[in-house]
C-alpha cells in the first residue's frame, strides 16, 4: 500500500492557513485528517496557548522554542501511524514557523542552526505551500495574541526566507516547498490554487520512503 502524503500549509499570520487547511480537508474527505500546530490541546500545548493569550505569562525564549517543538514530537508518532496506514494528514503550521518566529526574535544563541536541533528526525513534509501577502495585518483578528505585531511579523517574513534558504542546502533534500502570494485573492482562488498543487502531488508521488529534517 502507498503511504499517505504529508501536506503542510505554512505561513505569515493571518494568511488564511486555517481557512484553507479546512476547505482541503472537505476536499480530501475521509481519507485525510488535519493536525494543526500549535496543537494547544496536549499537555505541552495548554502551556503555549497560555503564554501566546496570557501576556504575563513569561518563559525564556529558549524554553518557548523548546515547548513548541516538544508539541511536534508529541503528535510525531500520529502522524507517522497515520501516513503509514494510507491517510494523507495535513499540517497548518509546523518546523519551518517554529525555526522562522523563533529566530525572528533576535535572542542571542538562538539562530537557525540552534532553532533546529530539536526539530531533527521529525517526518518532512511530502509538499509544503508556503502563503505569504502584504496585507495580513488588515485582517479580521490581528493582534489578539503575543506575537501579532506588524514590526514582529517582518522580521518574520524575512526569516521564513533564510529558513527555505537553509533547506535548499542539498544536506536537507528538501525541494517541496510553493511560495503562494494570497494577498488580495479571494478565499476561493486560493482554494483553487492550493488544490491544483495538491491533486497534482498526490496524482505524481508515490514514493513509500519517509524524508526526515
Ligand atoms: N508559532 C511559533 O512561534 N512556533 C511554532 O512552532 C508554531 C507557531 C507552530 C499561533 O499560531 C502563534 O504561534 C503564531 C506563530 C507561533 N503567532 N503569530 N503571529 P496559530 O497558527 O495558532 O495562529 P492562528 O491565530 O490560529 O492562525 P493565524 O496564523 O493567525 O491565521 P491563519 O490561520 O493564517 O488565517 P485564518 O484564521 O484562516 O484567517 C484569518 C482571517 O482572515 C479570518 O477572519 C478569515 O476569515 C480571513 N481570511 C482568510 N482568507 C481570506 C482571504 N483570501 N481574503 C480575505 N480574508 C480572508
């Protein structure tokens, strides 16, 4: 039997992961299941949901970094179990926001090579859509949590480009990443875009071996 493939949607804030991840899974139907991380419903989860909505909640840097990619082995074997069994799972979120906004904040030690030491060995994603605008920051809901802010969320963006800078080293093997500009695109354009990237995927890859960061 082939695997299931791993399909992340990553991206800036408030680009309309959420939005899209749920329209593929209707797409996929039940042969898919969408994780989303932070997965804030776990042990390690509760504590990043209460230190991205309690502003006085404080944790080291190094620490937060370290919750967030706790959370991904947390769910690593799911994924894995589930991949195997034939199902495609879905990500919203996951390694390259945890390397992008970690780094972003300029604590010293903390650069990409640090960011993604305890992100080694988790499965990579077979394809990954990477949604990037100018206008995030007019959307419904921005700056609810620590993070939404319009100086943050561009040291952000510029990170998440020496992230993919970073996996383009051929020691990563990773090839599989779409950049898609979502700004001033209705929700079903990008639907539509997501899902002729992701039919084709599925259509051509069939590899059963797993890639690893
Ligand atoms: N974080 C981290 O630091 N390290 C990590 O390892 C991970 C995450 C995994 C919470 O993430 C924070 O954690 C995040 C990164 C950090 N901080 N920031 N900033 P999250 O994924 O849980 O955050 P979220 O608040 O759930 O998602 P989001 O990024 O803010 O939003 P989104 O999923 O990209 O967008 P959406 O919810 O689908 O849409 C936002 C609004 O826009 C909503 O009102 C939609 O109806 C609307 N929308 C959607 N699409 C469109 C289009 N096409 N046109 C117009 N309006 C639209």
């Amino acid at each position: 039997m082939t695997r299931g493939r791993l399909i992340l949607i990553e991206g800036l804030d408030r680009t309309g992961k959420t939005t899209q991840t749920n329209l593929l899974l209707e797409k996929l139907g039940p042969n898919a299941q969408l994780i989303k991380f932070p997965e804030r419903t776990t042990p390690i989860g509760k504590l990043i949901d209460k230190y991205l909505t309690e502003r006085s909640f404080e944790l080291a840097d190094q620490a937060v970094h370290l919750l967030f990619a706790a959370n991904r082995w947390e769910l690593s074997h799911q994924i894995e179990a589930l991949l195997r069994s034939g199902k495609h799972v879905i990500l919203d979120r996951y390694v390259y926001s945890g390397v992008a906004y970690s780094s972003a904040k300029g604590v010293r030690g903390m650069d990409l090579q640090w960011c993604i030491q305890p992100e080694k060995g988790l499965i990579k994603p077979d394809l990954t859509l990477f949604f990037t605008t100018d206008t995030a920051a007019e959307r419904q809901g921005f700056g609810d949590e620590r993070y939404e802010v319009e100086e943050f969320q561009k040291k952000v963006k510029v990170k998440f480009n020496d992230v993919f800078k970073m996996f383009e080293n051929p020691d990563y093997r990773v090839n599989h990443i779409k950049i898609l500009d979502v700004g001033n695109k209705t929700v079903e354009d990008v639907a539509a875009a997501v899902w002729s990237l992701v039919s084709d995927h599925i259509a051509t890859n069939k590899s059963t071996d797993f890639m690893y960061f």
